[in-house]
C-alpha cells in the first residue's frame, strides 16, 4: 500500500528540528511520495536540500504562491520563468489567487496566475492551484484557459458541490486534506459523490491538521488520517483509497 502527499511544504522552518524523523515516520506509514509546492524565490534553496534527502521520493513543484505577489512580482515571475528552463519540475504550483488577506494586490495576482498557467502549458506540466475566498477569480481565469493543454489540482479544495464539479470541468482533481475531517466542514456531506477517479490526497504540512491533531503541525504521516476518512464516506477500504489516489497523482504529475 502506498499513499501520496500531493502537497505538503517539508522545507518550512517548523520542520528545521526534526525533518529527518518526520519523513521517516511517514515512510513508516506507507506515505511514501511527497510532492513539494513551491512559494517563492526565498524558498527555492530549501527546496532544492529537501530534495537531496529522499531525491527518490521527493519531487519538486515550481511556482509564486499568490501570498508573496506583490509589487515585485515580475521579479519572482522571472525566477519561476527560468528556474523552470534549467530543471526538470514535476508541476507549476502553488499558484492562484487568495483574497483572504487583502485584495490590494488582486490584478497582479490575476496577472501572475495567468501567466504562469502559460508557463506550465509551455512545459507541459499541470498546474496546483492554491484558492482562498476567490473561486469566482480562480474561474474566471481558468475558462479563458480552457483547453486539452490545461490540468492539475485544485489543492485544498473547501467549496461545496457545484464549485467541485466546475473544478473538474477543468480537468482538475481535488486535492483533499484535513478539512475533510473538520467538523461543520461540509466537505464530509457530499464527497463521496465526487468519483474517487477526481481526488488526491494532501496534508499541506505543515498546515491544516486533521483532527485530532487540528491546531497543531501537521505532518506528511498524516495522510493516513485523512484516508481513513475518505474510506469511512466511500465505504470501501483505506487500501482502495490510497490505490486509487496514488493511480491519479501519478496520472497528473506523471510520475
């Protein structure tokens, strides 16, 4: 048995004191592929260590997360633009739009997924796409978008069920997470009509524990949690779910 964690940010300075035994403790159980989305040109170092560790398990996205778009965008555009030209990646992500924050920078957020959609049509590679109280942009952009060229995943996905099939109208699969076990969530209500053929699983670790361990760090071994989950709302069992989620990761990153 074999699950994938299709997002989780391992590089992150929470992990700086224990990264090695918190990569050996999901090995342990069974997480044996992680795929690394990328934030901005600060982080790129970290990326490239964390990947020396477990190069065999460990593969890394590209990417300007829509949190560090500012008025220095084009700056990290540019590094995104030829960090990809000289390395293989296996996705252009976490890219999107969050509005969560601020929307003081919203047009350059727009600008910046749009632009790095064509990046990942360039080398073709699908796309994460990181969404925060922005469906309705994240939409928008991806139907100017449309075409055999453009897939991915809506990472973190947290809307009901007509946003998730307009998701996978776009040739995304939903990356699910430890919101899914979050009571009020909603997700836990229809997920199981979504065909497991749509879904992925992620933890973005450090972030968004599943329960019990909500409000704490989250960890790749995690996974394991959230698949249970997902096995207790298919009714079927947690080997099918992390057969048929793994068998979509590879689909999708190609690997």
């Amino acid at each position: 048995m074999i699950f994938t964690d299709t997002h989780a940010h391992l590089y992150s300075k929470e992990f700086d004191k224990d990264r090695d035994e918190v990569l050996q403790k999901a090995l342990e159980r069974d997480v044996k592929r992680f795929f690394i989305p990328a934030i901005d040109s600060s982080h790129t170092a970290a990326m490239y260590e964390l990947e020396q560790r477990d190069p065999d398990n460990i593969f890394l996205m590209m990417g300007l997360h829509p949190s560090s778009v500012d008025e220095h965008y084009e700056k990290e555009l540019q590094h995104v633009k030829e960090e990809l030209e000289r390395r293989k990646f296996y996705a252009v992500g976490e890219i999107g739009i969050d509005l969560y924050w601020e929307k003081k920078f919203l047009k350059q957020q727009q600008d910046a997924f749009e632009r790095q959609i064509q990046l990942a049509k360039e080398h073709s590679l699908p796309i994460v796409i990181h969404c925060r109280e922005a469906f309705d942009e994240i939409f928008e952009i991806l139907e100017t978008e449309k075409d055999e060229k453009l897939f991915g995943i809506f990472h973190c996905f947290t809307g009901d069920i007509q946003q998730a099939k307009r998701a996978i109208s776009f040739n995304m699969k939903l990356g699910i997470g430890g919101v899914v076990t979050f009571k009020n969530s909603g997700l836990d209500k229809f997920i199981a009509e979504i065909p497991l053929e749509n879904i992925v699983l992620e933890t973005d670790a450090p972030y968004l524990a599943p329960a019990p361990y909500r409000g704490k760090r989250n960890e790749s071994s995690y996974i394991r949690i959230i698949a249970e989950k997902l096995a207790s709302l298919y009714e079927v069992e947690p080997e099918e779910i992390a057969r048929v989620t793994t068998q979509n990761s590879r689909d999708i990153f190609g690997v």
